[in-house]
C-alpha cells in the first residue's frame, strides 16, 4: 500500500512514497485517513477513551484522535439524511450497551440478573422510542356544536339543583314590636 502510520503526521497516516507520486498517491492517503477516523469514531461510539483510541489506532496525541472523529462525523452527516444517520448512530450505541449486559439479564443464576433485566427493558424502550416503533396512541378530538353545548348545561344545571314538586304556603301575620320610648 502506498500509505503508512506515521505519528509525526496530526492525522497519523503519511504517504510512503516520494512526494511526486502524483495525484493517486494523495487519494490512497485520504482514504487511509478516512479509514482510520471511521476506526476512530467507532472505537469512540463502544466508549473507548481518546487515549485509548489514540494509542490504538496510532495518533500522535488525544486531540489528534477527536479531531479525526470530528471530520469523520462531518463526513457522516454531510448529506439530507442527517437524521437517520445520526439515529443510526444512537441505535448502534443503544445495542452496544444492550449487549453488554444481555447476557446478565438472560441468564437466571446472576445476583444481579433483575437490574439487568431492568436496564436492558430501558434499553429496548429507547431504541424503540428512537426508532418509532411503540404503537401510536389514537386521540380522538371531538368539537362539540353549539346544541350539544346548551343539552349539556341544561342536563348539569338539572341535576344541581332539586326539583320543587309543590311550593309550601303558610298563612301568617306579621307582628311588629313596640319600641317603648325612653
């Protein structure tokens, strides 16, 4: 191959032939430093440290790493599907944590196989919620007229208040004190 790991280069991958190699020597350079920002976002997606991806994948420093997963990101989302691709993404982090502890929740002889089974339900609901998978809910939005309205104040306001059969009528008379003069 035309390329090599180089850690004197910032994207750690440097051309192994002479610089007048032409224009074809430069494209096996980009590809080899796409590859190797694609080996660095995903090594970065399954939670390696930049450290880790630094010195696993070859990268003078940390900050060389990210900034290779950053242009490989730029790369990734550079097009109209910005955000299937980025919930491809969480869906692919989603199922890298699921299978970390699938193997807990599933198995009966684990002391800690119900908080595995708890995660891994949380786990499945967001990646469904992610996806739109959960079934919709059907809400029903109902207006009512006019007539309705009126029906209804006069069924509420009749059921409030007691009916009156027959008034009670008294005969009496009104007496007024005297008020004695002092």
């Amino acid at each position: 191959m035309s390329t090599r790991q180089d850690s004197s280069d910032p994207t750690g991958v440097a051309d192994s032939r002479p610089r007048g190699g032409g224009r074809h020597v430069a494209l096996d350079a980009t590809a080899a430093r796409n590859r190797k920002a694609d080996a660095a976002l995903s090594l970065k997606m399954s939670g390696a440290s930049w450290t880790e991806v630094a010195m696993t994948l070859g990268f003078p420093t940390p900050r060389a790493a990210m900034l290779a997963t950053e242009k490989a990101l730029v790369r990734r989302l550079d097009t109209e599907d910005d955000k299937a691709k980025m919930r491809g993404m969480s869906g692919a982090r989603l199922e890298r944590l699921l299978r970390g502890i699938w193997g807990r929740a599933i198995s009966p002889d684990d002391p800690e196989q119900m908080t595995a089974v708890s995660r891994s339900r949380e786990l499945i609901a967001d990646y469904n919620k992610l996806y739109g998978l959960n079934a919709p809910a059907e809400v029903v939005v109902h207006s009512p007229t006019q007539s309705e309205l009126e029906d209804w104040v006069l069924r509420m306001t009749a059921t409030m208040v007691p009916a009156v059969e027959e008034p009670d009528i008294f005969e009496a008379e009104v007496v007024t004190p005297e008020i004695e003069a002092v």
